[in-house]
C-alpha cells in the first residue's frame, strides 16, 4: 500500500474554481501598484490551495507564476536584486510544477522539473530550495524503489533543515526516512521516524501533516497485525482529511482500509460469512478510493486501488471485475512506468550529473587562467625591480667617482661608504625579497600543476561514465530486440494456425474479419473449416492479450481441429462441451497453478450449406444476425423460452438486428458447469451473421473518455450493413481509430462479418 509522502512547502486547503480564484486574486490587487513579485507569490499560495483536489487548476497558477518570472528577468528595467528574486520565484514555481506530476505519476516530466529548479537554487546559493529539490528528487527515488539512494537524500536533509531551524521540513524529513525503512521492512525505525514527524506536527499544529503521519503509523500496524489500532489510526486521518477536503489524503485512506479488510478476511475471519463480509467492505471502500483517484487525475493512487479491488472481487469469485480491474492496474502501471518514461528519467539524471561535471571543469580552467595571468604580472615587476636596482647602482657608482674626484677628503668618502654600506643592506633585502617571491612562484606552479592533474582524472572519469553509460544503453536496445523478435516469430506461428483470408474467402465468398491485437500476438482468433454438408466457424477471445492470450488461442485452434476436423463433431453445444473439457483436462495436467479464470471465451457456428439453417452456441459470447427482410425464425428445441434466449433489437433506422444469447459461463472451470445449448434459426439468403469478441465496446475514448459501450456498436453495425461487406470492414476500423485516438487499446479486437 502507498506510504505518504510529504514533498516539501505543499500547502493544501479546500478546493476553488479557478476562475474564483482569478477573480479574488484580480479583487485582491485592485487600486494598488502591485509588483510582480508580489502577484507570483500570490499565485502559488491560491495554487497550494487546491493542489490536492484540482492539480490541472494548480498547474494553471504555476505556469501563470513561471510566465511572469521569465517576463521579469527578462525585463530591461528589472534591477540584480529585482532579478534575483524573479529567479528565486522561478525556481520554486518549477519545483511546484514537478510536484504536480510526481502525485500524477509522471516521473520523467517531475525530475525535468525539479532539476531545472536545482540548477537555479544552485545558482542563487540557495540552500532551502536546494534542499527541497533533493527532497523532490529522493521522494521519486523511493517510487522508483531506489531505497539506499533516497535514503542518502533524505539524511543530508535532515541535517540541513536541522542547521537552518526548519521545524516543518525537518518533520517531513522524518516522515519520508520512515517511509523508506517501511519499504525496506524495517519497521521498528519506520514506526520511530513517523512519531518523530507526528510530534513536531503536533506542536506546529499542521492538522494535514498529522493526518498524514496517522495513516502511515496504521499501515505499520496492519503489517504488525494490530487491526484494530490500525483502524483507529485510519479513522482519525480520514476525519482531519474530510475536514480539510483534501481528496488525495481521503482516497489513500479508502484504499488503506480497503486492504486491511482484504487482510482481515484472509488471516482473521473464522467463517465464510465474517470472511465475505470483510470482502465486500474492501470492494466498497476500493470503489470510494478510485473514483476521488480518478477525480483528481492521481494515476499511482488510481492503480494501488484497482489492485485492491481485483483482490476483493478474485476472493469473493466474482472474475469479470477483477478481470476489469486488473486492466484497470495494468494501464496505470504501463502509464507510470514505460521504457520511454524510464529512459527518459535516467537521461535526464545524467545530462545534470554532465553538466554539473562540465561546469566544475570550466570553474578549474578559469581558476588556472586568472593564477597564471597573476604570475604574469608579478614576473614583469619583479623583472622591473630587479633593472630599477641596477640602473640606481649604477648611478649611486657614478655619483660616487664623482665626489671622489671633487672631494678627497675622508669625512667625504666615509660619508659615501656609508651610503654604499645602506644601499648594499637594501640590496640584500630587496634580493631576499625576490627569493621568497620565487619560491611562492614555485609552490603556485606546483597547485596549478595538481589541479591539471585532477581536472584530467575528473575528464577521465566522465568519459568511463558515458561509455559505461552507452554500454548499458547498448544492451537494453539488444535486449528489447531480441523479445521483440521472439514475440514476432510467435505471430508468423499463431498467423499461420489460424486461416488465411485466401482459406477464408473459400470457405465464405463474401465476408470480412476486422482484427487488430492489443499487441504483437493476440488473445482473440478466428477460425472456420467445412465438414462434408456443413460450415463451422467462431470468434473466441481467450484469457488475457499479448503473449500468454496467443498461448492459449493456440491451444484453442488445436482443439477445435481435432474435435471438428479429427473427429467430424457438428453439433454446435457439443463442440463447446468437448473444447470445456480438454481445456481444463489440459491445464490440470501442465499446470499446478492452474487457476479458475484461464479459458476462453467463444462464439460458435454450424451452418447447414443448403438448408441455410444455423447452429448456435456461445460462451459469453453472442451471435448477431441482420436479416434482408426482418423475418426470422428461431426454434430452441424446447429447451428455452424465445425471451430467455434471443433478444430481437429495433435499430433507429427501421433495421431489426436479432441477438443469439450465449450461456453466461466461459470455457474454463467455473461456479456454473452445465451443459452449453444450441439455438436453432433458419437463415435467408442475404442474411449477415456478427461473431466478435468484447474489445471494440470496451474500448475507451470519445469526448469523454467512456466506453464505446454494445448499443454502439449494434447501431453502427445496422446503419452499415447494406454496404459490401469489404466497406463494412473499413468503417469499422475507422469508427474504431476515431473513437480510441491517442488512447491506449485496452484489449484485442475481432469482429467476423458473413454474408449468407
């Protein structure tokens, strides 16, 4: 379960509408010269305000804050001062900005964010903001599971924030290191750091941090066992939430508690009752945390409570939503963690470790230039000195023979040897002078000479680290080809089990299969043969997509060869029977984890060629017909009524499409094992027969992000159906693309279209 994690300076309060909050920042200034400076500190307290409940309002006022940074720096009439606090507030509008996408889960954008921020607090020498940014920066690394480098982080922060006074920080500190050892199962030192951080809350009263230090003290206590303490503690967090309205704090709990009844039902309930009451808590509390996760577009907190949903709904049985929420998990998680987002985060990390490098050497190079010019100028004076002595020798030597040759007296030539006697003194000094100036000379040389030696080991080092660097690279793209290749050397074998369109086009003259897997390989497949007078064709979608759905399609095609074609099997009920027992017959022998939910799905076929008449039966999944002249005719054999069975929908343009209902139980051990049954209909010629699988009306997209959704698709479906079915075909894919867009496929797509 998600352990809280307190980025540092994130203020939370109740929500705004961010044209309210435009309007009171507007009303706020109004009649007063207000300096830019003043307005971006303004916004990104409003943006603090609603981060927890509208991130999408908050980035709005920290872009708004960034913009107006840049415009003063960039401003002539802006003063150093001036600019340094524009830099300053850019600095922390980015780092806020980070922040949004760290609690969206988009790691690379965040560590983009929170790096261009260190670059500028580096450059102010600014070392709270320097701080947070590492803090930012080691809360990822804790996400990523790099627990021994954000525990570095975190330490060097709490000595800092101890240093500078910072009570606040210095508790949020303690609150990540506790999260860290909790991570690491250590939970005596996670336990100590969260009351270290519950304590210094307290007594600066910052309600959301206390509640904050509650849930992650009961996640402790799930994990020690203390289900009632835990409960306690996740009570009293959930009412500071719902007071502050703070919608993130309040869907973590949810799930929280979700997870501790999932717990209680697994290792504390004694019956089957308290166990399944203990479920369908958990299923309620999951469906309360996602939906405020999705509100808040939080896709890490969106994916922690689709796990705990799949959970409850696998033990209380209930397969399609666990299945739906396992998807759910899987799409946040491929969002969270693509190879693009991985990559993209490691070469952002290492640009900033380069650059970094790349300035320290440049520092050296102009340290060394400006001691080498200094040497410069104290050789020329030093060279001056030394001929200014020489040249006033010279002359004291002349003025001398010049008085001796006036003057012969010795008062006179012991006057001047007097003289000699205190220049020759000043000559001493002078050269003692030079001496020591020599050897400092000597010793600079010999710094300088150090620092070009360690200025190489650093160029050295970083060019070890690119090539260390570029190998790993190497190998990751040699790793990825090789699963690539693999994955489509088992597309040419599951293309080459299931028919070809030439086999196809045999078999149905005019027909159509619009199939489009997920990925490479494909859960669903299509399959058809003839057997002396009659025609056998299905659409089956079996358990997962990608490479264990191909798996298992292909054990299905080897099935249906062997009851079919082997051994000329034509009733339709019968078949699916069969296939239902080889599958789990098979899979209890190759498999000792063999579980409920591996199986297919399938729609199936036997069509008398001249008769016209049709066998069908279904395993969750239908048979659609269009008739050319909205007649039909439908015998069940006495088994079912016409209501239970067959549905007959009126489109909205006069069409009627005649819906075949499938038995509602898989191909796979299930809670319900009847026998599958056969609805008889006779067909007319030009009559048109829909098999599909469900990925094309689950599909997500739209305006609004929702479903495509069945009565979609049977009302396209009924407007196209008097077009060739080739054309059929083609609107089919383009209503698809149209309505996923830039959306990620959610499962695998078959839609088989036959003309009769």
């Amino acid at each position: 379960m998600k352990r809280t994690l307190l980025l540092s300076a994130l203020a939370i309060s109740i929500a705004l509408k961010p044209f309210a909050q435009n309007d009171k920042l507007e009303k706020l200034w109004v009649g007063k010269e207000v300096h830019d400076t003043v307005k971006i500190k303004d916004i990104l307290d409003f943006g603090t305000k609603v981060q927890n409940t509208s991130m999408d309002s908050a980035l709005l006022y920290y872009n708004w804050a960034t913009e107006l940074a840049n415009k003063g720096i960039a401003s002539s009439s802006s003063s150093p001062q001036t600019i340094k606090v524009f830099l300053k507030h850019k600095a922390n509008s980015l780092r806020y900005i980070g922040i949004v996408y760290f609690f969206e889960g988009t790691y690379d954008k965040a560590v983009d964010f929170f790096i261009n921020s260190l670059k500028i607090s580096e450059e102010l020498n600014d070392k709270i903001g320097i701080s947070l940014c590492y803090g930012n920066i080691g809360a990822i690394q804790i996400n990523l599971g790099n627990f021994e480098k954000a525990i570095v982080y975190f330490e060097k922060l709490l000595k800092t924030f101890e240093e500078l006074g910072e009570k606040s920080s210095l508790a949020a500190c303690y609150n990540n290191i506790g999260a860290i050892y909790q991570y690491q199962n250590k939970h005596t030192e996670a336990i100590e750091n969260y009351h270290k951080s519950l304590t210094i809350f307290e007594e600066l009263g910052d309600k959301n941090r206390i509640s904050d230090c509650y849930s992650n003290i009961g996640l402790i206590k799930v994990i020690q066992n203390k289900h009632s303490e835990a409960i306690e503690y996740y009570k009293k967090a959930l009412n500071i939430y719902k007071l502050l309205g703070n919608t993130n704090g309040e869907a973590t709990i949810y799930c929280s508690i979700a997870n501790l009844h999932i717990t209680i039902a697994d290792s504390v309930a004694k019956t089957p009752s308290e166990r399944s009451k203990n479920l369908k808590l958990a299923s309620e509390f999951g469906a309360k945390s996602i939906d405020l996760a999705r509100k808040i577009k939080s896709t890490p907190l969106e994916g922690l409570a689709a796990v705990a949903l799949m959970n409850a709904y696998k033990k209380l049985g209930n397969a399609p939503e666990a299945l739906k929420y396992a998807e759910a998990y899987i799409a946040a998680r491929e969002n969270m963690f693509s190879e693009e987002k991985t990559k993209a985060l490691a070469e952002v990390e290492a640009k900033y470790e380069a650059d970094k490098k790349q300035q320290e050497i440049e520092r050296q190079q102009l340290i060394i230039q400006n001691k080498e010019i200094e040497n410069s100028q104290q050789r020329t004076r030093l060279n001056l000195f030394i001929g200014g002595s020489a040249l006033l020798v010279l002359l004291i030597l002349v003025i001398l023979y010049s008085y001796q040759q006036k003057h012969k007296s010795s008062s006179i030539i012991s006057e001047k040897n007097a003289l000699l006697e205190q220049l020759n003194e000043e000559i001493n000094a002078t050269s003692e002078a030079l001496k020591s100036q020599n050897e400092q000379l000597t010793r600079q040389n010999t710094e300088i000479e150090t620092q070009k030696n360690d200025l190489a080991n650093i160029a050295w080092e970083l060019q070890d680290k690119n090539q260390e660097v570029e190998a790993q690279r190497a190998l990751v793209d040699s790793q990825n080809k090789e699963i690539t290749d693999s994955i489509i050397y088992a597309q040419r074998i599951q293309s080459a089990l299931i028919p070809s369109q030439d086999a196809l086009t045999e078999i149905f003259p005019n027909h159509f299969v619009l199939f489009k897997p997920k990925s490479i390989v494909s859960g669903d497949f299509y399959w058809a043969t003839k057997v002396k007078r009659w025609t056998v064709f299905c659409v089956a979608d079996c358990t997962g997509h990608g490479v264990p759905g191909a798996f298992m399609s292909m054990l299905g095609v080897s099935f249906l060869n062997e009851i079919v074609r082997k051994d000329e099997v034509v009733d339709a009920a019968d078949i699916l029977n069969q296939i239902r027992s080889q599958i789990i017959s098979s899979l209890k022998e190759e498999c000792s984890n063999y579980i409920q939910v591996d199986g297919m799905e399938m729609a199936l076929c036997v069509l008398e060629n001249h008769t016209l008449k049709l066998q069908f039966a279904g395993a969750n999944l239908p048979c659609w017909i269009v008739p050319s002249n909205n007649s039909s005719n439908i015998d069940l054999g006495g088994k079912k009524s016409i209501s239970e069975k067959v549905e007959i929908n009126a489109m909205p343009n006069s069409k009627t499409l005649i819906e075949l209902l499938p038995n509602r139980m898989p191909l796979s051990l299930y809670q319900r094992m009847g026998p599958f049954e056969t609805i008889n209909y006779q067909l007319n010629e030009g009559d048109t027969i829909y098999l599909l699988s469900d990925g094309f009306q689950d599909q997500f997209g739209g305006p609004e992000g929702k479903k495509f959704q069945t009565i979609q698709l049977k009302e396209a479906i009924s407007n196209i159906n008097s077009l060739p079915l080739e054309t059929q075909h083609q609107f089919l894919n383009a209503i698809f693309e149209d309505w996923k867009k830039d959306k990620i496929q959610i499962d695998d797509v078959t839609i088989m279209g036959v003309k009769v």
